[in-house]
C-alpha cells in the first residue's frame, strides 16, 4: 500500500508540470482576471491584435509575450503558460505610453495605471 501511494503522489506531482516549469498551487485573481479581459479589450480597441498562443521554446531562443509588426498589423502575441499577473504585466507594458484618454477604462484599471506611471517616475 505505502509504494502504491509514493507512486501517486509522484504522478501527480508529474501531472503538475506546464512547459516543463512546475506549475505554483496560487489561487487565480478574479480581479487579474478581469483586468486582463479589460486591458484586452482596451488594446483591440486602440488597433492592437490580440493573440493568445501558445509560445514554443526551443534551444536556441527564447520567445516572449509582446507586440510586433505582422504585415500591416500590430499584433500582442500573450502566452497561455502565463499566470494572471504575468498576463497583466504584459498588457500593460504593451500600452504604456499610448493615448487612454478617450476610452474608457474603469476606476480599478485606472487605479493600477496611475500607480504604474508613479512607479516608472
């Protein structure tokens, strides 16, 4: 009996791997959640493209969430693998330094904006 559970847990600590990095038990924000929804929106909304893909990792290079010029297009390429707040980080480093103000964007965004560009002075 004491193998077969030395063997479960060891699967199930297998099963807890995301792109080969082990994958953390923090509880999902609700409120990153929705930040990134809004900052999504915000982006298509001020002629970003937003996709989010898997990134692949290969020897060689290294691939990371951010904006390019695809064709004609700016496109923000956002991992999957990424947590909440990474995911978050991203999106607001992709739209720093653009023109918010005649969008809307909600007083908890607007919170963390300003705090942001408090941060960067």
């Amino acid at each position: 009996m004491h193998l077969a559970s030395g063997c479960a847990s060891r699967l199930a600590a297998r099963r807890l791997q995301t792109a080969g990095r082990p994958v953390t038990t923090v509880a999902v924000s609700r409120r990153d959640e929705a930040l990134c929804e809004e900052l999504k929106e915000l982006a298509t909304k001020l002629g970003l493209r937003v996709r989010e893909e898997i990134l692949l990792r290969e020897v060689g290079y290294r691939v990371r969430s951010g904006v390019c010029r695809v064709r004609d297009e700016n496109v923000l390429f956002l991992d999957r693998h990424l947590l909440p707040g990474e995911r978050l980080e991203v999106l607001l480093g992709a739209l720093e330094g653009r023109d918010l103000e005649s969008h809307y964007v909600s007083p908890a965004l607007r919170r963390l904006l300003e705090r942001r560009g408090d941060a960067a002075a």
